[in-house]
C-alpha cells in the first residue's frame, strides 16, 4: 500500500502516522503542502497538529494549501483520504465532509484516553470489524465540539456516514461520556461514497505496542484489507 | 484608501460556549440583568483602492472565501475612508 502523509506548517502528528505505516512495510511518503504531487497513493493522511498556528479557525487556512487541489481531486476519483484531528478540521472547511468542528464545550484543550463506538463497518476504513465495537483511541484538541444543521445531521444520520461516536467503555452512547459536546456524540464522519473519513480520535496514536492501546491497529488493518481484496 | 471593519459573528442557532463563561462570570461580578453574551471576531482590512464598490464587491469574495465559516458564522462589514499617509 502506498500512503502520502502530507505536512502544513504547524502539522505535528505526521510523523507518526508515517512510522505506523512504515513500521508495517506500506511504502510512505511525505508530502509538503506546497507540493503538487501527491506520489500517486492508494491512501492520503492529513494528519493532526496545528496547521497554521489554527489561526482564524483550525483548518481554514490550510484548505488554500497548493496540495490540498490535488487531495479534492483524488477524493472526488474515490482515492481514499483519512484526516485525524486537524485533518478532520481541514476536510471540512475545504467541503470534503460537511459540518464545523467548534470549540469544545467545556472551552479546555482535551488530552485523553477516549473509547468511541464503530457505527458503520461499510467504509474502507472499517471494513471486516464488527458494528458496535468499542476502540479505545486517545483524543487531544479543543476544537472538536462537531456541528452541524439539523438538515446536515439528519443527512448523516439516514444515509449512515457517523462512522465513530464517543461512548463509554461498555459501548453506551452518553452525554457523559461526550467529551467535547459533538452533536449526536459524533466522533468521526464519512462522505456520501465512504472514501473520505474524518475523525477526531488520533488512531496512529494507539498503534504501537509500546503504548497503552493499540486499538488504532484495528483500523489500518481494515485499510489493509480493503487494499488486499 | 479604505479601511473594512468586518465582524464574523456566530450564528443565532450556533451554541457560544465562549460568551456563555463570560456570561457565568459577568453574573458573578454582580450584573445579575445580563442574559446573554456572544463573542464574536473584528477584523480590519485595509485597501490601497478608493473605489468602494470594487472594494465592497472584494470584502464579501474574502469573507466568503476565508474569514467566515458558512455553516456557523455571518458576517458584516462598514467601510471607512482613510487619508493617504
């Protein structure tokens, strides 16, 4: 598998999407955001961070990125983009996913072990787990408060694209084990075609057995899978 | 040349964790009338142009664009003549 880890200035979890990937043999490469080509790859990773110091809002200045035409244009062949955190912010402020990821409610930067549920076991990213399967994958932001309309929100509801909500370790779905205020619980979201996803909760972080989870590797084994098909 | 002076505010619907604290704090100094508090961003764009419909037709393209979020946020805007440095 081929994997472009691309990095904003301010990106700070690129390296560490690409050394899950490398570690597992998946040739990885990294890709500048003024670049204009993204190495052809199976998978693009916008990866969490701070991308231009999240000036204005996290993410809006980074979809103006030269590489982020090239990232629109894979999606839309159906290229597979993954964006964790600030990669989730990215995607949607440049209309790759829809909604806004608002501050969190209780107005702190969250640091934390987080246990979401997987909703939707039809997308690339989480193909062949079960539904309902509890991950324990860390989050760490303050921007993840996930709005949108409640037009836009029905939308995800009906046709299945919450792929991830926060929930507590048992697999229920509560306000108190919302860390942020997401609406609906909402950790992660798909586009309409399943090939963009954008989630909070920082899998590449629960990936090493060197850390407390490695929950994450249920994800990229998916990835894999989907590839190996 | 002009200046903008451009508020991006958050939309009546969208939840203001931000102006609800100041709110809490406010009622805690002892303004127990103040019902509600929004935050919201001031912007100042200045333009090297004198031609307010060229300017105003731009300010809206940037906000559009970049300053605001159309799913959360609304934005106005005044222009003010400025004197050549």
């Amino acid at each position: 598998m081929k994997v472009s880890v691309i990095t904003f200035p301010g990106s700070n979890c690129d390296h560490d999407a690409m050394e899950v990937f490398a570690e597992r043999q998946h040739k990885v490469s990294n890709v500048w955001h003024k670049d204009s080509d993204l190495q052809s790859p199976d998978l693009v990773i916008l990866p969490g961070g701070f991308s231009y110091g999240d000036y204005l809002r996290c993410g809006s200045i980074a979809k103006f990125s030269p590489i982020m035409s090239e990232v629109s244009r894979f999606a839309e062949k159906g290229g597979l983009v993954l964006g964790i955190c600030n990669g989730f912010q990215i995607l949607t402020e440049c209309g790759l996913l829809p909604g806004t990821l608002m501050m969190n409610k209780t107005l702190q930067f969250i640091c934390q072990r987080q246990f979401i549920r997987l909703e939707n076991a039809f997308t690339p990213f989480t193909a062949g787990l079960p539904k309902g399967m509890v991950l324990d994958i860390p989050i760490a932001h303050k921007e993840g408060n996930f709005f949108i309309d409640e037009d836009g929100l029905k939308a995800l509801q009906d046709k299945d694209r919450i792929v991830f909500r926060y929930c507590d370790k048992d697999g229920n779905v509560t306000s108190e084990a919302n860390p942020n205020g997401a609406l609906d619980n909402i950790a992660g979201i798909c586009n309409d075609k399943g090939n963009v996803l954008g989630m909070m909760p920082h899998p590449e972080r629960a990936a090493s057995e060197h850390l407390v989870s490695q929950d994450g590797l249920n994800i990229i084994r998916a990835i894999e899978g989907y590839f190996s098909i | 040349m002009l200046k903008a002076k451009v508020h991006v505010f958050l939309k009546p619907s969208v939840l203001d964790p931000q102006g609800q604290a100041v709110t809490n704090s406010l009622h805690s100094l002892g303004y127990a009338a103040i019902k509600e508090t929004r935050i919201s961003k001031y912007i100042e764009i200045i333009f090297d142009d004198d031609d307010a419909h060229r300017v105003s037709e731009q300010v809206h393209t940037i906000c559009d664009k970049l300053l605001a979020n159309p799913n959360t946020e609304k934005y106005a805007f005044e222009l003010e003549a400025l004197k050549q440095q």
